[in-house]
C-alpha cells in the first residue's frame, strides 16, 4: 500500500512540476474525450431524433387487404398491431371510403379515426380545427372552394346504396340517406386529400346504414428499417386477412439519410481521436526531452527502464482518466444543445457512457505515450550526464 501511495505521490508531483505542458495535454484530452462523449450519445440517439422528425412526414406502413379479401376486419387490425411493440406505434388511422352526393355532384368520404389521422398525418394543415365530436366534417381545400363553405358552415351529405343507384334519378334522391353535418375545418395538403371530405368512423356507418371492414390502415411505427421489415413479414405471414407493406419513399429516406449521418459522426470522432493522440504524443515527448538528464542520472542510479516506463505511463494515464472523466459530462451538454438546436428535442443522460469515455480516452492516451515512452527507455546515461 505505502508503494503505491508513493507512486501517485511521485506521478502527481512531476505533472504538478510542468503544470503548463500537463494542462495543454489536459485540455486536449477533455476536448476529444467532449468531442467522442457527445457524439457517440448523438450516434445512437440519432435514430429516435430522425424517427420523431420522419414521423411528421406521414405513415410508414400500411395495411391493405390480403388476396381475395374485400375488406380488413377491426378485430384483423387489433390482431396485427399485437405484432408491433405498442412502444413504437405513434399512431393508427383506419380508412373506409364511399361516394357520396353533395348537391347532387359525387364525392369520395372517408371515414377514418381522426385522432389516428392526425397522429399519422401531422403535416396536414388545418384551417379551423380537427372535428371534436360526431356531426363534424373536416373537408379539403377544393372541396371548400367548389361549394363555397367554410368553418362553421353545415353541408347535406346523401348516401345513396350502389343497388339504388341503377334507379331513375328521380328515385335516388328519394332512397339515398341524407345527414346534416357541420364543417369544423379545412384541409390543405398538397395532395389528393384536398378533394375528400373526412368523417368519424361513426358518423360513416351513421351515413351509410352498415358497418363494413375499412378498405386500408395507415400506421405511423418508430422502429428502423429492420425492425419495420420484421413487423410486416410478421403480419403478412401469421395474420391471413392483412398484407402489411412499407410506405418507401418514407423508410428508404429515412434510412439513407441515418445511415449517412452515422458515418459522418463515426468519421469526426475518429478524427479527433486521432488528433487528441497526435497532441497528447507532441506533449509527452517534449516533456521526455526536458527530462532527459533526470531519466540518465536514475538510470545511473540503477532504475530499470520498467521503472521508468510505469512513471511516464501513469502520468499519461491519469491525464487520460481525468480529461475522460471531465469529458464524459462536458459530452452530455454538447450533446444536449446539438439536440436541442437540430431536433428541437432533449436527450437523456446514458450512465454507461462515462465508463465508456473513461476507457477509450485511457487507451488514447496509453497510445500516444507509447513512442515517447519509447525515447526515454533509449537514453544513454552516460551521453546524458557528459552534457551530450
């Protein structure tokens, strides 16, 4: 015990001794264990930051009828999603669709969950708000503008049964179901959306006199591309009615610009690694040059070059140890105002990470004292001591 306390005793008094070298090796190593420690929690938060983002982008999968099905059945849905960890579903939105008359001109509703619309579709632009309650319409753009109605205003939606619709028009007008609904909102999409009228599942079965399987799912999942891969063979394999596909201009965006963000991170902690090394290397060899007539007189003395080699290695490994250990929380905040400036989301401190720093910044260090250890095992002590 009294030997190893005598050995940190005699390591920090010579770091102390060249205090302005040691603080330059000090600070290199926090930087780059800062640097490694923010980017390694950026690197395997990324996934969940771009997850979230790719989410505002619309569903990621969905679930159409399988082979001859006409329809997938509610209880075929909640079967499938218990294949999906129910951590990772932002949102389901079923869809039913009929044609409807409005002012005697054919109309496509859809009938859908509006909760899950709006959890699946979040970059859909409402003008007004998203319906609250049963009697509400949420109608699209070109819709509002044909018929002239807005927020607030009511629209006569008539249902007519595709059986009655081989009828003089005089009858259909009679036979189809008409229900006075209210507009709560407009929708502006940019897409075929706008020309559809939006209801509760209620309201269309109201509508419609009949309660029928949805023609199509849409599910926004945050999972990988792997793990949305799993989840529809899965689906498509183990329930018969429900063929579940990936939406891929989403997925594939998705995953190739994760993929190439990782690498990026990957190349700059390399990077810095490599320059820490270079600038810890620089440091500890300049030190081994003013040392040089101390290291001959104890080789003099009879000290062993593993004497020496342990005292050169113990001083680089506490810097390695301090600045990891600095680092690793220094790497946290970095982290956090990366996060909070790119994503707009905090992350959560990973515990593991310091042991994780401490190491790899440890093993830099160890790394970059291994030439100039080298040196100082070569020096001839009786070149030394002759001034030479």
């Amino acid at each position: 015990m009294k030997k190893q306390n005598m050995f940190f005793r005699m390591i920090t008094a010579s770091l102390l001794r060249r205090r302005s070298r040691m603080v330059v090796a000090l600070l290199a190593i926090m930087v780059g264990a800062t640097i490694l420690s923010g980017l390694v929690t950026i690197y395997y938060d990324v996934p969940r930051q771009m997850g979230e983002q790719f989410r505002n982008y619309g569903a990621n999968m969905i679930f159409v009828p399988s082979g001859s099905a006409e329809g997938i059945k509610s209880t075929d849905v909640d079967s499938a999603l218990t294949y999906i960890d129910k951590d990772n579903i932002v949102g389901v939105a079923p869809y039913r669709y009929e044609t409807v008359m409005v002012n005697e001109r054919p109309v496509i509703a859809a009938g859908t969950d509006l909760d899950g619309a709006n959890a699946t579709s979040p970059y859909w632009y409402v003008t007004g708000q998203w319906p609250q309650e049963n009697g509400q319409l949420l109608i699209g753009k070109d819709i509002a503008e044909l018929y002239g109605v807005g927020e607030g205003d009511t629209m006569s939606v008539t249902y007519v049964p595709a059986s009655d619709t081989e009828t003089s028009d005089e009858n259909t007008k009679e036979k189809g179901t008409t229900v006075e609904f209210t507009v709560s909102g407009t929708l502006d999409t940019g897409g075929s959306e706008e020309n559809y009228i939006f209801m509760s599942i209620s309201d269309i079965e109201k509508l419609t006199g009949e309660k029928k399987s949805y023609d199509m799912v849409e599910l926004s999942i945050s999972a990988g591309h792997d793990e949305l891969e799993s989840y529809v063979d899965k689906i498509s394999g183990d329930v018969p009615s429900v063929s579940a596909r990936l939406v891929k201009r989403v997925t594939q965006s998705e995953t190739t610009v994760l993929s190439k963000l990782q690498a990026l991170v990957l190349l700059v902690t390399v990077v810095v690694l490599l320059l820490t090394m270079i600038c810890v290397a620089t440091t500890m060899t300049a030190v081994v040059t003013e040392r040089r007539k101390e290291i001959g007189l104890r080789k003099a003395l009879g000290a062993s070059n593993k004497s020496i080699i342990r005292e050169f290695m113990g001083e680089g490994m506490m810097l390695g140890g301090v600045g990891g250990f600095l680092g690793s929380f220094l790497g946290f905040l970095f982290a956090q105002l990366v996060s909070m400036n790119v994503f707009n989301s905090s992350i959560t401190f990973q515990p593991l990470l310091i042991p994780v720093t401490l190491v790899a910044s440890v093993g830099v260090t160890a790394l970059a004292c291994l030439l100039p250890v080298r040196s100082a095992t070569e020096v001839d002590p009786a070149l030394v001591l002759k001034g030479e």
